[in-house]
C-alpha cells in the first residue's frame, strides 16, 4: 500500500497547504497521509473531508538530544489545551530567536527586517527556511541550499538554536493530547546501532509506542535493523517521507510499504480521529 505518515505543511516548513496535500494523495493513490509539522498543530485543523484519504492528524516535536530527536505524535487532539500551550511556548521562543538573527545578519550586512521575515512566512510558522528565501530574493546567495551550507545550517554564522522539549516530557504531552508517540528517522539521532538501541530503550520507558523503520532516506540495512528494533521492544511500524513539497524537491510524496508492516499501527488508529 501507499502511504505517508511523515508530511510538512505551510504551517511550518512545507511549500503546500493540509488542502493541497489530501488533494495531491487523492491524484496519487497514497492511502493514508498525516501531516506532522514542527512543534504546530496549525496545519491539522479545519482539514476538508475527502473520500478515498484517510488523515490521521500528526505533530513533530523536537526534543533535547546531542543529535537530532523528533517524535512524532500520531492522533493527537489538535484542541487539547496543554499541548496549544506547550507549542505555543516554543513558538514564543522561537520568534525571539528570529529577531535575534534578523539583528546578527544585519550586523553582518543583510538588510532584511521582520516585517519581509512575516510577509515571507505568510502568517505561519517562522524558520529558517524563509530566511533562505529571503537571501535569494535578495541575491545574497543564488539558492537556498547555499544559504543553509553558508549560513544558517547547524555550526554557520547565522545559526541560532531553538527551544526543545526534554524527550521524556516531549513523549508526556504527546499521550496527554490522545497521540501515540513515534521515533522519527531514526538514524539521525544514532548511526551506531548499540547506540540507537540504548537510546529506543530509554525512550520506550518513557512511553515511546513506535518507531519510523520506513522512511525515504533509509537504507535497506537501517530498514532491517529498524524492524527488528521493533519487534524486540513491541514497538508500532509506521512508514513516512519527510515530505516537504517543493521546499526539498528531492524527497518525494508516499512510500510504497506492505500492509502487514502497517497494520498493527493502522489498527490502533482504528478510526478515530481520521477523515
């Protein structure tokens, strides 16, 4: 079956709105789509009914780790107050951190104001992607990747951290919303196996439920150790891109999967909350 369990929308860094998306799957067969953008639940609200697309209404939160830690919460109750808090705290944060930076980059030249930052945005979630967008409308750089491997990437002149939730209290507010907490790609936060191990093991005692063995950039062999991770700890299967549209024209929208990988993660949906 087709799927994608791993989307970003406008409301943080996708080039496409929830809309777009569901009609998009429609065009291309993917059965069941969630949008889980970064630290928001913007983008899973109001979504129109459509026949033939299961929704299951995600959110990606990023959590305190020396590489990079996003759980992905599946199911989540986009209303439920202490998460609209939470995420709103990290918003806050996060619109301070970008008015730090608009002052670092003209200190070093840029001229570019909050007020283009917003227009850019269009009312949604600030990052550092529309920074880029900015610097080549501008001609500070000719393309967004050159903006990221000169200057806002992880280490560059302009990069500034954002706020993160502890992954124990990232899992908490995930249950708390209704959600079923998931380890994302997770490679990224380990390569070493032993490594990724103890870190699923800690995570399942805070009550991690799965793990996203499929996912566009895995290797066969991440794939196979992923499932068997699972397997070994009961976790949850599911299966995502990281689509982000034309923002990252390389990863593409769904992944073909076997239901039987799935189905133990689709039954525990089991209708609720899905379109």
């Amino acid at each position: 079956m087709k799927v994608d369990l791993h989307v970003h929308t406008k409301a943080s860094d996708g080039s496409f709105s929830t809309e777009e998306l569901v009609d998009m799957a429609l065009e291309r067969k993917i059965e069941v789509i969630s949008v889980t953008d970064h630290d928001t639940v913007e983008g899973i609200q109001d979504v129109p009914r459509k026949e033939g697309v299961i929704f299951i209404p995600g959110v990606e939160i990023s959590a305190e780790y020396p590489r990079t830690l996003h759980i992905l919460g599946y199911r989540v109750d986009p209303s439920h107050p202490q998460l609209r808090k939470t995420l709103q705290d990290l918003q806050n944060f996060r619109m301070e951190r970008n008015r730090m930076m608009i002052e670092k980059m003209n200190r070093m030249g840029f001229q570019i104001t909050m007020e283009e930052l917003l227009e850019e945005a269009g009312g949604e979630l600030i990052g550092r992607l529309h920074f880029a967008h900015l610097m080549v409308k501008k001609g500070y750089v000719s393309s967004y990747q050159e903006a990221f491997d000169r200057y806002l990437a992880k280490g560059k002149p302009l990069y500034m951290d954002k706020k993160r939730l502890q992954p124990d209290k990232a899992i908490e507010l995930i249950v708390a919303a209704g959600g079923i907490p998931v380890l994302a790609h997770p490679y990224q936060s380990e390569e070493d196996e032993e490594r990724l191990e103890q870190l699923v093991r800690r995570l399942v005692d805070y009550g991690l439920r799965g793990i996203e063995a499929f996912y566009s950039q895995h290797s066969s062999e991440q794939t196979a150790f992923y499932l068997k991770l699972a397997k070994k700890y009961d976790l949850l299967v599911t299966a995502g891109t990281d689509f982000h549209g034309e923002n990252k024209p390389d990863i593409p929208f769904g992944i073909e999967v076997g239901y039987w990988y799935l189905k133990d993660f689709l039954k525990e949906i089991d209708g609720r909350c899905v379109l």
